[in-house]
C-alpha cells in the first residue's frame, strides 16, 4: 500500500513538474525575444511611417471634376439627355418651316460635339484622382498583407517550438517511465 502511495505521489509530483513545465514553455512562447520586439517596433515606426497619405483635401477643381463625372455618369443624366435630343429631333423634323436646325442637324452634332470635348477631359481628371486614390489603398492592402504574413509565419514558428519542446519533455517522460518500469521488473 505504501509503494503504490509512493509511485501516486511520484506521479502527482511529475504531473505538477510538467505542468509548471508547459506553464514555463507557454510563458517563453508567448515572450517576445529581442529580435521580435526589435521587429515589432520596425513595424510600428514603419506603420506610422506608412501611415495612409490622404490625397489631401480636394481641390475646387477637383470636386467640381468628381460632380460632373457624378452627374455625366447617371442614368438620370443619360435618359434626360435622351429625351431632349428625341425632342430636338422631333421638333426639327415637323417643323418643315420653321425649324431652327433642319436635317442633318448641324446644330445639335455641334452642340453634342461641344459637350463631349468638355467632358471628356473633366471624366479623366476624376478618373486620374480616382486612380490615385485607388493606387494607395493597394499599396496599403499591400503593406499589411505582408506584415501579416510575417505575423502569421512568426507564429508558425513559434508553434512549432512549442510542439519541439513539448515532443522533447513527452520523451523525457516516457524514456524514465520506461527505466522505472525496467528498474521495477528487475528488482521482481
């Protein structure tokens, strides 16, 4: 009874001995060595570095670009456009006399050309200013997907430590339970 008390307690004690050992490997994993505060603080001061550059605030220009770009590019623009050519055609067409801009409509392929040589460089400009916009937010996505990366292979890394040193004390344990075992049958 005594001996089986022992090997009880022995074996209490070995339990709390690796459980204090995986609260020590636990603890170790989870501190940053040099090397990864040195890493973290890169990416901190990078991190403000790279902080996103507004575009700044936008220009009169360039609002007034993006409003047009916003009213040239909608439906409602598109069909009233429509219905007021249909209706420049129309009244054209049976006002035999008394029509301002006859067939072929020199006045309206005048006016159309007009509208399309002034928007056409406006729809750029917004376009170039949206592209920019968009060029940065890539360059952003870009940035934290790599240190996210970095971040996760890290933790790769530290996982498989842990899975090492957890191997390394599992066969520590079974190599003395063996030789206690091998002690036990030759002491039979």
């Amino acid at each position: 009874m005594a001996q089986s008390s022992d090997k009880l307690t022995e074996s209490v004690r070995e339990v709390e001995a690796g459980a204090r050992t995986v609260a020590a490997l636990f603890d170790e994993i989870t501190a940053l060595s040099q090397e990864d505060q040195a890493l973290l603080r890169d990416l901190r001061k990078a991190r403000a570095d790279r902080a996103p550059r507004d575009v700044g605030p936008a220009t009169l220009g360039q609002r007034t670009a993006d409003s047009i770009a916003g009213i040239v590019g909608s439906w409602r623009f598109i069909i009233i456009q429509s219905v007021l050519l249909v209706g420049w055609l129309i009244a054209n067409v049976f006002a035999w006399a008394n029509a301002w801009d006859p067939y072929p409509f020199i006045l309206l392929n005048l006016m159309l050309s007009f509208q399309a040589a002034y928007t056409a460089p406006i729809l750029l400009m917004s376009q170039n200013r949206q592209a920019e916009i968009d060029r940065q937010s890539q360059r952003n996505d870009y940035e934290v997907n790599l240190k996210a990366e970095l971040e996760i292979e890290l933790l790769h890394q530290k996982i498989d430590l842990l899975r090492a040193r957890e191997m390394e004390r599992l066969i520590g344990v079974i190599q003395q339970l063996q030789q206690d075992l091998a002690a036990e049958r030759s002491a039979k």
